[in-house]
C-alpha cells in the first residue's frame, strides 16, 4: 500500500480570475521550453534492468512468475541543472526565473510520468505538452494585500502584469494569506493563496467506512453515523441508461450521436461533482475539528463479477476523500480485514447473510459499524504516531446509529 499519509502543513486555497493581457508569446516560450528540458531530462535518463515478481489467483491460489522490467533513473545531480538552466536560457527574453519555472514543470511532469509508468499505467513514451500555460515563481510576484493587487514580472524592469482582486467574490475569504505560485492561461489566472495550517483544534478522529450504499461514519461521542449515498447512485445509474443507450444505435448516426454522448458525459460528470463538493462541504462544516481516517482501497482488487463491478464502478470512494482533503485532514489506513475483525476481543469473525458478521466470543455486530469502528481504531493509532494522540476511544464499542441523508440536486 502507497503511503499516502503526509502531515500537511498549511491551507491552500486557489481561485480564477479573468485577465485581457496578451501573453501569448510568454505562454509559446514558456511551453516550448518546458518541452526542451523533458526532452533533455528524457534523453539523460538511465534505465536499469530489474527483476520483478508478480502474482496471479487461479483456482483459489497465487501462482507467481518473474519478469524483466527497465526502472528509470531521473538525472538530479546539481552539475546537470546547471547546464540545463544555462541552455535554456540562450535567446530566452523573458525574466529569467520562468526558465527555473519551466526545469520544475519538467521535473514534475516526468515524475508524474515516472509514477505511472511503475504502475503500469504508462508506457515507455515521453511526455509531452499540448496546452500552453505559465508558472510563476512567488520571486516574480508582489503582492499588495490591502490594495488587493497581484504584479507579475514579465521582462525585469521592462514589463509587467496587474491583476485586482480587490472586487473579486473571494476577496475577504483570502485575508490573512500569503500569495503562493500562479499558474498563467491565455486569458485567465489560477491565484494560490497559503495559510499555516494550525493543528492543535484538531481532537476528534472519525473512521469512515466505504460501502456501495453509504459512507459509515464512526465519531468517538456520537456513534455510528449513516450517510446515504443513494442519490449519488440514481444520478450515475440515470446517465449511465441513458448512455448505454446512445451507444446501442451509435453505428446508425455517428456524428449525432457522439455529440449527445459527450452532452451526457458532461452532464455525469457535473452532477457528480456537484453532489460531492455538497456532501464534503457539510462533513468539513458538521465536524470542522476532525480528522478524518479512510480505507486505502483499490477497485482493481475487488471486481468479481459484472453485475457486481459495474455497481463497484459506480461508487465515490477516492473522489470524496480526494475533495475531503480540500476542507479537512484526512489520511488512510490498510483496509484489511476492518470488516471481520471483532471490535470487543480482535479475532476475525464468521460473515452471514446480510450486514450482519458473528463473533464466536461476542455474539453478532452490524458488519458497516464493525468496519468503520476498526477504521477508527486504526486511524487513533496512526494519528497518535503523527501528531502526539487525539481521538479518544470510547469506553463503549456498540455504537449508536443515526442516519443522515443529504440530498443534492
């Protein structure tokens, strides 16, 4: 399991705004010189041969077999930088501290890329950039908190950039921060403001257990707390007929079709989203001193049969965490047996039909509030190892449930 764990440090925020400025020259130079420096880094990369073991089940046992893969190693050494920096800096005519934004766009880009490709989510291609855009460094940026003016070095001395947000919508939200990096388009900007995260605030660890139907929430003074989850699965189950159908008469009007696919694609996608910024957004407000403890999980490990899979690909799991830790803290543990693991003695226990899972020793347990209590269990651990012990353990383990539905349209 990947640790995803990382203590964070501070807020951050980011917001766009629009701007008339023509940067198309920056934005062309910037873009193809970020392009130069992954093709330098690509052709400097020394792959090395390593053995891999892998494993398959077949008939209820792993069988295993060896293969040969090449690992790439990335060219870090501070000689290499150098060079790099000084060639991409002939016949560059902006301010110099764009090149470094470049080397670091290129840096992260073949990271991302270096990731991916261990997991076997990318092949052995480099990569390469489609769409213009600028980073600006914090050393080209002055910022002007009570006038509420951003200036951007184009060319030293020579050219600047303005932009007010002292009539934005998010103006009064973003007092007390500190301007980060921005990210310049053709005719919009992507602001990052930064904020010391405090963490003393932080008493309360919540386990939260992933199923198809809810999220199961278990809170150390209030119990068990159900979130339903059905109006997610409407919303994608409605799109979904509606685009298996589209599909099933594609061949007769192709290009009709493909228009109305991609009309309902977007359609998904936003009501989804919608449904989840509502959903993390009343959880970070419900119990804004928590931190929040969910299951690693990965789908690709839990498809068993159609039916079942296309239910599996219909769920939020990662998406909800990922928009949580916009608002809240949220970190992971081994999802292993967190449902068959008794929360009074610890031995595993026997499934039966239905939620409910049998203790030999303790009787019968509701199989959601045994794995979000065992989530929790996990997360106090964790949480004591990083920060020094919040989230205390009830002396009760039965729990008490309530069930809270929010509906988003």
């Amino acid at each position: 399991m990947q640790n995803k764990n990382k203590l964070p440090s501070e807020i951050v925020l980011t917001y766009k705004i629009k701007h008339n400025y023509d940067l198309k020259n920056l934005l062309d130079g910037f873009m193809s010189t970020s392009q130069k420096a992954v093709d330098i880094i690509w052709e400097n990369i020394n792959w090395k041969e390593k053995q891999v073991k892998h494993r398959f089940k077949s008939k209820n046992k792993y069988k295993y077999y060896t293969t040969t893969r090449l690992i790439p190693e990335i060219p870090k050494d501070k000689d290499f930088k150098r060079e790099l920096r000084n060639y991409l800096l002939n016949g560059w005519n902006f301010a110099s501290h764009y090149v470094d934004g470049a080397i670091k766009v290129a840096y992260s880009t073949i990271e991302s890329w270096k990731s991916n490709y261990l997991d076997g989510k990318r092949k052995r291609n480099k990569p390469t950039f489609k769409r213009p855009f600028v980073r600006v460094k914090n050393t080209l940026i002055k910022y002007d908190k009570e006038n509420g003016t951003i200036r951007i070095t184009i060319k030293a001395r020579k050219e600047y950039l303005v932009l007010d947000i002292k009539n934005e919508w998010f103006f009064e939200k973003i007092k007390g921060f500190d301007i980060g990096e921005i990210i310049l388009k053709d005719n919009e900007a992507l602001i990052t403001f930064k904020k010391p995260l405090n963490l003393s605030d932080k008493k309360v660890v919540i386990g939260v257990d992933s199923n198809l139907k809810s999220l199961d929430l278990f809170h150390p003074e209030e119990g068990w707390i159900r979130i339903d989850l059905s109006e997610l699965r409407r919303i994608k189950n409605v799109y979904d007929v509606i685009i298996d159908k589209l599909k099933s008469i594609y061949k007769k009007a192709p290009k009709r079709i493909s228009i109305l696919l991609k009309k309902y694609y977007n359609r998904r996608k936003n009501r989804v989203e919608d449904f989840i910024n509502k959903l993390t957004s009343q959880l970070s407000k419900l119990f804004p001193n928590a931190i929040f403890i969910f299951e690693d999980l990965d789908k690709l490990n839990m498809y068993k049969n159609s039916n079942f899979n296309r239910d599996l690909d219909r769920t939020s799991w990662r998406e909800i965490a990922k928009k949580l830790e916009y608002k809240s803290i949220v970190f992971y543990v081994n999802p292993h047996y967190t449902s068959k693991t008794c929360p009074v003695c610890g031995s595993k226990m026997e499934s039966q039909e239905g939620q409910v899972v049998t203790c030999e020793k303790c009787g019968v347990f509701n199989r959601q509030f045994v794995g979000s209590f065992n989530i929790f269990k996990r997360g106090v651990k964790l949480v004591k190892k990083l920060l020094g012990g919040v989230g205390v353990l009830p002396e009760r383990s039965d729990g008490n449930l309530k069930t809270v539905r929010f509906l988003c349209p």
